[in-house]
C-alpha cells in the first residue's frame, strides 16, 4: 500500500471502512468475539506486533481508535508467488502469541456426561414429565416454594422472562438399580420447583391472578405453552456420587442478589417513570 500521494477516493474508502470496521469491533467485541482468535506475536497496543493466522507474515500497521481495531498486512507465499493483503481486524480477534503457552489447568473432566441440549418449549417439557420423571430423587428437597415464588414463575412466563434451563438424568436401563415396573425413566436434577409449579397450573391446581390454566383465553393457553425453555440432559453415571456432586455444584454456584440492591434498581426504575 502506498503511503504517498493518494488518491482522494483512495482515502474516503479507507475512512469508510474504518468507521464500519470500529462500528463491527464495538459490536462484535461487546458481544465476546464469536469467531476464532488470531494470534498475536506482541500486545495488541502494540503498533508493531506481528500477527499470524494462516499467513506467512503479518504486521499490524495502524491503531484504529485507540486500539478497537487494527489494519493488518499479510503476506502469502506460495507457488504462484507472494501476495499482499491489507485487512482491518477487530480486537477481539487479537492476543498475545505466547498467551496459549501459559501452564494453568483449571479445565476439569466432566463429573456428568451432557448428552443432550435442546431449545424447546413448557408443551414438550410437560410431555417430557409425563412419561417418568421422578421428581423425588433421594438428592432432591421436598417442594418449598410457596405462592409468591409461585406467582412470579408465573409472571416471568407471561412476560417474556427466561425461567432458566432444566436439566435431568436420563436413567441406564444397562444398570442394576434401574427398575422397570417404576416406569420411570428420568430424574429432575435442576428446575424440581420450577417444573412443579408448571404442572399444577396447568393441571388448574394453582390459581394464578383469579385465572386456573383452563380458564385462560386461547392466546394465554398458547403464549404458556410455547414458552421456549432449554432442556439438558446428562447420562446416568455407573457411581451415584457424581449425581450427588453435580447437584452440589449445581446449587452452591454464584451469590444471590442481596434485597438492598435489588431495591436500588426497583428504585432506578421509578425514577425513569
């Protein structure tokens, strides 16, 4: 690329595709970075650094708005000959080279194996729990919510809010403590209080705002049933003591929001009223 004497059409396409480029590296950065990184030999803050992903040799050349994206050159050689290519790369698709040498090893093998993850619907998971889920394995808590968790389940369904995944141990027949005269085919794992309220309602054991499931309009019948929700799940491991470990895990993870803050934010959201 020629630095000298440019063309003014030369120099409102590269200010085009930086102003698109910085656009796509705030959006696709703040989103994580999807795609596959590209290795960086230095820091991206770098000028200089040399910057490898499927090319002999790669240079970053220019910050773009103080490091939200880069303008590479790379070089390929092959037997054709040597080609130069000029690329504006976002951030996110940058790192050190040297980063993927480090010794760390948090990565630990999976106490359960997942065997299935499946974006669906309350409609397929009620049909799901039907045909022999235990909702009382012997890791499992008695049912404890009581109606105002019941009611904001409830809530969160009709207005669009995520109610979070379920996830269930799919039984091994192969195995001695599988019992077919149960007819029970699954345990719940995660989402036992959930799906209990989910049943009653729908079942017209719980009466949600005046309203038993069968006395809804069509269009609340369908909005409860085909609300999307993700269902996982995990093989029956030969020991009982992963379930057990997972379960643990699964319950001790993260810090529920205090009261105080959450009032601050019901409070923020008054003042925007």
């Amino acid at each position: 690329m020629e630095v000298k004497d440019k063309k003014y059409e030369e120099e409102l396409a590269e200010d085009i595709m930086k102003i698109l480029t910085c656009y796509s590296a705030r959006y696709y950065g703040a989103r994580g970075g999807r795609k596959k990184k590209i290795k960086v030999e230095n820091e991206p803050v770098e000028s200089n650094g040399i910057w490898k992903g499927g090319h002999n040799y790669s240079e970053i050349i220019e910050i773009v708005e103080n490091g939200l994206a880069y303008l590479v050159k790379s070089i390929t050689k092959n037997r054709d000959g040597e080609k130069t290519y000029f690329n504006y790369v976002s951030w996110s698709y940058l790192y050190k080279l040297n980063s993927l040498k480090g010794d760390s090893n948090f990565a630990k093998s999976d106490i359960l194996r997942a065997i299935n993850f499946q974006n669906t619907d309350i409609d397929n998971l009620l049909f799901k729990s039907y045909r022999g889920v235990d909702l009382n394995p012997d890791y499992q808590r008695g049912l404890v919510w009581d109606e105002e968790n019941k009611t904001l389940l409830l809530n969160s369904i009709f207005n669009n809010i995520e109610i979070g995944k379920f996830s269930f141990i799919k039984l091994n027949y192969i195995l001695p403590t599988f019992d077919w005269d149960k007819g029970i085919f699954y345990e719940i794992l995660d989402g036992k209080q959930r799906l209990s309220v989910i049943k009653d309602f729908f079942e017209d054991k719980f009466i949600y705002k005046g309203y038993t499931f069968s006395q809804l309009s069509s269009k609340d019948r369908y909005k409860f049933l085909n609300t999307p929700i993700v269902i996982c799940e995990f093989d029956e491991p030969e020991n009982r003591k992963d379930i057990y470990e997972y379960f643990v895990k699964l319950n001790t993870t993260g810090k529920p929001i205090e009261k105080g803050h959450l009032e601050k934010i019901l409070k923020m959201i008054e003042d925007k009223n």
